[in-house]
C-alpha cells in the first residue's frame, strides 16, 4: 500500500484544487487576523477570545474538503486509474485506504498552513496577547485533526462509491449543508441555559427584571441526552467548541467522532469491495 500512498500523495502534491485551497487560507487568515486588528483598534478585545480567530477555518474547512476530496479521487475515476490499480493486482481495500490516507494527510496540512499563516498574521497585526493568551490549544489541535478525520471519513466514502465527480461534488456540498443545519440546530439547543432572566412591566409601570426564571428553551431529559450524543459525534457541533474560549472538552467527542470514523472507512472500503468499476 506504501506505493499507492506515495503515488496518491504525489498527485495530490499536484492537484490545482489543492493548491488553490492552499492560496485561499492562507489570505483567509491574513484576511482575519487584519480584521481582528481592525476590531482591537475601534472595538477593543476580550483577551480570551482570540481561539474565534485562530480556528475559525474549522467552520468551513468541510466545505474545502467537500470540494478537493471528489474532485481528487473523481480524477481516478475518469482517467481509468482505479481501474489500472485494481488490474496490475493492488487490492481494493488497499486502493481505498490509501485513498483516505491521503486525503486526510490534505486536510491535516490544510489545518497547519492555516494556523501557521494565523500565528504570523496574529504577530504582525495584533502582537503576542493574540497567541499567548488562548487556553487548551494541544487539546483544540487534536480535537480539529479527529474532526478533519471524520469529514475525511464522509466525503471519501461518497467519492469513492460514486464514479460520477460532479455529482459526487453535490452530493457533498448538500452534506456540508446539512452540517451547518445541525450546528444552527443541535450546538445553539444545547447553550441555551436552565434559567434565564426576563424583563416585565411592574404595576407601577416601570420595567423590572425577573431573575432565575425557568427557561423554555432549556433541552431537557432524554431529549437532553440525546443531543448530547449527536453533539459528540457531529463534526461540525464540535467545529463551534474549537473558536469558543469558554468550551469545555471532555474525551466523549473525539473518542465517537474517532469511532464514527472507523466504521465509516470500514463501511467504505465494505462497499468499494463490492462496486462494479467499468
């Protein structure tokens, strides 16, 4: 399979889609850390916020990857690649593997030249508070590389069972699409608190507030429970606790993303095995 990965890789090294995803977060993150400064200047900042700016190419990096991942393999597809691979003896499940490999080792890259671009561009526009004073970084670092390996695990199992690129690339937009659904949906339930405070009109007609009132928004019970779970295992919920300084992280997340990943490779290269490949 080592040879598979080194030829994948070398493609990849190639590919324009790759190297234009490249050039667009590395402007992204000047882009920001320039706004950020801009924010500093007329706004003021919160020193804790600063993780908003760092990993903020974790709200969209699913749609990046829902571009490059078919539009990588879809190339196998239309140049009879794959086909090749398969008749001079290599293994499906080899073929498959090396495919996901590399497409995760794209997404891992993408990460690192976004954080590396953003803790220049964080030096030069804002200065060291901007690095310095965000918390639980290697924690953020891993939890982002499991979330990559999961949207990774997604895209890659569409592209491969689907020969047709473009229909391969809708198809995974719409999922990247479902994913900010979710978040607007599951990630915003679950902040709302237990209590809230409300404002009333007193009988004297002055406006009062009303502390510790019972929140009708509040996600309760077994309903609680299971948001919670989808949470865990929704990349794109997690991606939201990456730019939020206040998150706290638990093993539960990486661990069912970790898992969720697994079966869905497996499930892949499953039915990679069994697809008719003209």
């Amino acid at each position: 399979m080592s040879r598979l990965i080194y030829a994948n890789m070398v493609r990849m090294i190639k590919s324009k889609v790759f190297w234009i995803s490249e050039i667009f977060l590395t402007c992204y993150s000047v882009f920001v850390y320039a706004m950020a400064a801009v924010n500093v200047r007329n706004l003021g900042m919160v020193n804790n916020g600063w993780t908003v700016y760092f990993f903020n190419e974790m709200l969209f990096i699913h749609v990046v990857m829902a571009v490059l991942i078919p539009f990588f393999i879809g190339v196998e597809y239309s140049d009879g690649t794959i086909r090749n691979k398969i008749s001079v003896g290599h293994k499906r499940t080899d073929i498959y593997l090396a495919n996901v490999i590399v497409c995760y080792a794209a997404g891992a890259v993408q990460f690192f030249t976004y954080s590396a671009v953003s803790a220049l561009s964080a030096l030069f526009f804002v200065g060291k508070p901007a690095l310095t004073s965000m918390g639980q970084i290697p924690w953020r670092i891993g939890c982002s590389l499991v979330i990559i390996l999961a949207y990774t695990a997604v895209y890659a199992l569409v592209s491969m069972i689907d020969s047709n690129k473009m229909r391969a690339v809708v198809v995974e937009l719409v999922i990247a699409f479902v994913f900010v659904i979710l978040i607007t949906q599951i990630y915003r339930d679950l902040q709302e608190p237990e209590l809230t405070n409300r404002v009333v009109a007193a009988e004297s007609g002055e406006m009062e507030i009303e502390e510790n009132i019972p929140n009708s928004k509040y996600v309760s019970g077994a309903k609680r429970v299971v948001y919670e779970w989808l949470d865990a295992c929704l990349p794109g919920d997690q991606s939201m606790y990456m730019i939020d300084p206040d998150a706290a992280f638990s093993v539960r997340a990486p661990l069912c993303m970790l898992g969720e990943s697994i079966v869905l490779i497996a499930v892949g290269a499953y039915l990679f095995q069994r697809k008719d490949i003209q």
